[in-house]
C-alpha cells in the first residue's frame, strides 16, 4: 500500500462484530476503521489482500451464505475505502 507517498506495509484485521481496522505497524496506530454492513452481529470471517493488486482487500462476512465476497478498493491510494459487491 502506498502511504505518505512511499510504499508501505500495513495490518488489516476484522471483528466479531463486523468491524475492520487498518494499522500502520512501524506507528502502532489505527489509522481507519470502517463496517461493511451496518449491522453490529456480523463477523468478518476473512480479509485477503490480491498478490497482484495490493490495493484490492476481499472481505468475507458471516451474512455471505451464498459464497459472495465483498471487494474493497482505494482508488486513491488513499485511506478512504469504498465497499463494491
């Protein structure tokens, strides 16, 4: 991912309760939090990050029980994430 214009490594991990946190691990700092859904009994199941596209991050829910997951993108390479199914 690209931060303060440089390549850097993040963590990503998502909640219980449907939560998913990004954090810059050489600040230790939560630097975005979001919900996919808005409901508060949805886990996430699983965040994968593309091998080829670092900036593509699929998301797995608890409600997905058709096998769908959700693809999360920053088109900016920025911090503000839009959710697409």
């Amino acid at each position: 991912m690209v931060l303060e214009s440089k390549r850097t490594n993040i963590l990503v991990s998502g909640g219980i309760r449907g939560e998913i946190r990004m954090f810059h691990p050489n600040h230790k700092v939560c630097f975005h939090e979001w919900r996919p859904v808005d409901k508060k009994n949805i886990a996430v199941n699983s965040l994968v990050f593309h091998s080829e596209r670092p900036s593509w991050l699929f998301c797995k829910l608890t409600i997905s029980n058709d096998f769908s997951v959700s693809v999360i993108h920053d088109g900016n390479d920025e911090s503000a994430f839009v959710a697409a199914q």
